[in-house]
C-alpha cells in the first residue's frame, strides 16, 4: 500500500512537471500556427491570445497515467472517448467548428464509454431505495458525459477560473474515493494525474495569463471529469447517489442550466454565446478579474466541501441540506442576475410581501 501511495505521489509531480515545462512550446506553437483566441465584445480579454495549452494538460495526465499504470476493463473505451475529444478540441480551437459537430463528437465520445459497458446503473432514492435504470443507464450515461463535458467548456470565461474550478471538483472526487474501501483505481488515478497536469496549466493560466486552455483543455477536462464521477461517485449506495456529483459541480452545472433558461427565455438558441454567465454577472457588480475567479473558487470548494458532508449525514440532514441548497443557489442568481435583472421572483415576491406588511 505505501509503495502504492508513493507511486501515484510520483505522478502527481511527473503530471505538474511535464504539463508545466511544456507550456513554453506550447504557446510557441499555439503562436506559430495559428491556435489563437482573437478579442470581440464578447470576451474579456482585450488582445489575441495562444489558446492551446490544454495540450499541455493533456501530455502531462498521459505522464502521469504511464507512471501509475492503472488497469481498468472500460480503459480501451475511455481512451478512445478521449481521442475524440480532444481531436474535436484541437480543430475547434483553429477553424472554430459549429456547435452541432462538436455535440456529435461528444456524443460519439460518450457512446464509446458506454460500449465498454461504464454506465450509470441506478440511483439511490430516499424512503425508496435503490432504482435501477435498466436500459435507460445507457441513455443517461451518455448526457451525464455530454452535459458535464460542456459544462465546463462554458465557465472558461476568465484566466484560471474553469481550470481552478476542475481541480477543486476533481480533488472532491478524490477524496471522496480515498474514503471510500471500494473506491475504483482508475478514478484514484485519473484524479492524481488530472490535479498535477492542470495545476501545472495554471501557473500559466492565472490573471494575467500568458495562454488559455482553449476547448481542446476545457472539453478533456469536463469529459474526465464526467468520466471519474462515473466511476467514483454513482457507484455508491449511500442516500441519493445522483445528488453528491450534482453539489460537487453545482457552480458549472447550475451556470449551464441558468444559461439554458435565460436564453430560452430570451428566445435565443440554448447553445448561442451570450455575457450572462456568473463570472460576467460579478464582473458587471463591480468585482475585479481576480476577485471573481476567487469568489467562483471560493463556492466551489464551499460545495466540494458540502458535498463530502452531505455523504456522511442523516437521511432527514441531507434532505433539509437539499432544499436550503437549492434555495440558495436560486437566491443568489436572482441576486446577481444569471436570469436577467428582470427576473428575480422569490426576490420579487419577497419585496410585494414587505411593501404589503407595511400598508397594513
């Protein structure tokens, strides 16, 4: 076991190192050939910036993984899901593909996890047990993979802040997995290598930064991380087994459902860009570039945290932990406006209450 210990603490510094040294070339290439973000009045940054460098967090997970050597009978299908990904990444950072050639790369991805037979079983339901999914897992698994892949690609808006949300999220799911006898070897390794390599990506990454991850970065990390909760979250048989991966990535999942809403309710495409997002919404009350990023890391290790309590409480605790989480969650992004400023309706209802208490 100890010898064990020390070899995933060697890939962790063999995924930093090499995703760090590398970065340098990285954006030498991402320079040279044209892998560039250019400024428009939708993005943050005012000049044209590298944006390669999840190569670099890709090189140093695959580092990592030659170090620990993890045997796994869904590898050969994760592996391949993985290729898809980041070949999709790597041409959409140059020609910016369309939304629907990405999703269809996604979802080919995800059919190829499911075809090496990783799937979302069941879920465990209070007062009702455990629910199996029979041939709907299939389904499931494959937009539990999509959804999480993109969720992530949508919070890249700010240097650091969708590689700093990735790796408080994975490190949650490490965690979880080292409290856990059962835990599956793959998402222990996957996890090690996946926190060194994006940490490695982000000395570089952090305001001001010098490259950002582009969807070749955002899109591997969102489908690793779809892919170890997978493997280490829906396993378990503890309370609502859906419910802990949900609060681990509350702050990318919820930001994509509000994005859905506001832009249905917009009557915009759900997949159209818009500057609704929660780090635009900090940034218009006044926060400054590295405020932000900070208050966005500061929820999501509230919720990792939130997460791995919620694991160890009471069916009744977690079930009244639920309900103030999603009040919340609705609170604050009525608060900061993630549905426009005009719709607020508990914050709304709350202020028709206090103006009728005070006629009375």
């Amino acid at each position: 076991m100890m010898e064990g210990s020390y070899l995933y603490l060697i890939a962790f510094f063999v995924s930093l190192l090499v995703s760090a040294t590398t970065m340098p070339l990285v954006i030498k290439l991402a320079n040279t050939y044209g892998f560039v973000d250019h400024k428009n009045n939708r993005k943050i940054h005012k000049e044209t910036m590298p944006r390669l460098g999840g190569i670099s967090i890709i090189v140093g997970t695959m580092a990592g993984l030659l170090i620990i050597r993890p045997e796994s009978d869904h590898l050969m299908g994760v592996a391949f899901g993985a290729l898809v990904i980041i070949v999709t990444g790597i041409l959409d950072d140059k020609y910016s593909l369309g939304a629907k050639t990405k999703f269809a790369a996604q979802l080919i991805a995800a059919i190829a996890v499911v075809a090496s037979g990783l799937n979302i079983p069941f879920i465990t339901l209070p007062f009702m047990g455990q629910f199996e999914f029979g041939i709907f897992s299939y389904v499931i698994t494959v937009i539990w993979i999509v959804g999480i892949t993109n969720s992530i690609n949508l919070i890249d808006g700010l240097d650091g802040l969708a590689g700093g949300v990735a790796t408080i999220a994975i490190s949650t799911i490490l965690i979880m997995a080292l409290l856990d006898s059962f835990a599956h070897v793959l998402t222990i390794a996957l996890s090690v290598v996946l926190i060194g390599s994006t940490l490695g990506f982000l000395f570089f990454n952090f305001h001001p930064a010098k490259i950002f991850m582009g969807d070749a970065g955002s899109l591997f990390l969102g489908y690793s991380i779809a892919i170890i909760s997978i493997l280490g979250l829906f396993k378990s048989v503890t309370f609502v087994s859906l419910v802990v991966p949900i609060i681990i990535l509350a702050v990318p999942i919820s930001d994509t459902v509000f994005a859905m809403v506001r832009r249905i309710l917009n009557k915009q495409g759900i997949m159209s860009p818009d500057k609704g997002h929660l780090h635009h919404c900090l940034l218009a009350m006044g926060y400054s570039h590295r405020e932000t990023v900070l208050i966005v890391y500061g929820f999501s290790i509230f919720f990792g945290a939130l997460a791995i309590i919620f694991t160890n409480a009471t069916l009744w605790a977690s079930l009244i932990l639920l309900v103030v989480l999603l009040m919340v969650i609705q609170l604050y992004a009525e608060f900061i406006g993630l549905f426009g400023k005009s719709r607020r309706p508990i914050i709304d209802a709350v202020k028709r209450f206090g103006m009728i208490d005070k006629k009375e």
